[in-house]
C-alpha cells in the first residue's frame, strides 16, 4: 500500500511538470516528439533519416535520452544541430523534470520543434508524459508482432506507431496482420507507419505527418 502512494505521488509531480513543459513550449509556439521504444528498435537511425529528410529546411533540437553513453548523440554530430544529452545514471526512463532542466540550454525562438530520444524501454517510458505533443512509439521487425499485447500500455498511448526495419519481413514470421488486429483492441485511432530505417523505405510519408503536427 505504501508503494502505491509513493508511485502515485512521483506520476502526480511528473504530470504537474509535463504540463508545465507543455504550457512553456506552447508559449513559444514550438512542439514536441517523443520517440519511444526498446533497445535495439531503430530509433537513432529514424531520427538520422527524419534530419536528413528535412535537410536544414527545419531547425530541430534533439533531447538524446540514455542511461550512461553518448554515443547516440555523438552519431548525430555530423548533421550540425544541437543535441542535449541527459544520462539517467541507471534509471529506465526519462522524467519531466529531466526534460525542463534539458530545455534551459536550448534557445526556443531559433528553432521549429523538438525531439526527444526516449531511453530504450518498452515499459517505464509509458508512464511518463514529458510534455509531447506526439509520443511515437517504434516496433522493429525482429522483437515480433507479440510486442503489443505484452506490453499494451506504450501502444496505447501512441499517437503514432512506427513498424521499423520492414526490409527484414522476408527473413521473419512478423504478421503485418496481426499488428493491425490487435491494434483494433488496443489503439484503433493510432496511424501506422511502414518504414526501413536503413534503406528510408516509407519515411516519406512520416515526414509529412510530422510537418503537419509539429510545425
């Protein structure tokens, strides 16, 4: 009983400092994307082709999210925009409160919209709203299509959902089918991208969804 307060009273600041973020970034008519997702999904590589795609015809900001390295961030160096790292030191998430103390090095009036690499996990991050006004959730081939009932919560609430790395579907069992038959249980309304990050395959379509959301 006594970890259940605790747990609602550390969700309960989380949400008054996400909507707090929400209000500031509103202010400054910017908004913003949280990337979501398990290790391994494909997430640095999307956001290197999203970059690449709007090639500097949008100024973006990164909020690169990772327990220990920065080895995220320093892959996306080479595209000259600004990236702000916050190392969670352990934790599986990142919180709001992270996301305000990241947002004081970033100068708000020079920019179009944010982006947060959300640290890889498929169960803490869904818990803790940020501030987005996007959270886009990324299923990569190899996990399988099980990841959405297993962990129904970060597709619930998705508001979009990324099918990444569809160039393996001939390698694999993943059902395309399946995917759109549990979504009709757990997130009906969520659009559905199809794209390989590596070859870019469907990205264009993602880019123009963004641009009308975020900009």
């Amino acid at each position: 009983m006594k970890t259940i307060k605790i747990n609602k009273k550390i969700l309960s600041k989380n949400e008054e400092k996400a909507t707090e973020i929400r209000a500031y970034l509103n202010e400054k008519k910017v908004r913003m994307l949280n990337l979501v997702g398990s290790p391994g999904a494909g997430k640095t590589t999307i956001l290197e082709k999203i970059i690449e795609k709007f090639d500097n015809t949008r100024k973006i900001v990164v909020i690169e999210g990772d327990l220990y390295t920065t080895r995220d961030a320093e892959r996306l160096k080479k595209y000259e925009i600004q990236v702000v790292q916050i190392n969670t030191m352990g934790a599986c998430h990142l919180e709001a409160g992270m996301v305000w103390q990241a947002l004081k090095e970033v100068n708000l009036e020079e920019i179009d919209f944010l982006i947060i690499e959300n640290v890889g996990n498929l169960v803490c991050t869904a818990s803790y709203d940020l501030g987005e006004n996007i959270r886009a959730t990324v299923l990569s081939v190899p996990e399988g299509n099980d990841k959405l009932l297993k962990y129904p919560v970060i597709f619930q609430r998705a508001d979009l959902i990324i099918i990444n790395k569809i160039d393996l579907l001939p390698y694999t069992d993943f059902s395309l089918e399946e995917i759109e038959k549990d979504l009709k249980q757990i997130n009906k309304n969520a659009p559905v991208f199809k794209l390989s990050g590596k070859t870019g395959a469907g990205l264009d379509k993602l880019c123009f969804f963004l641009e009308e959301n975020l900009t």
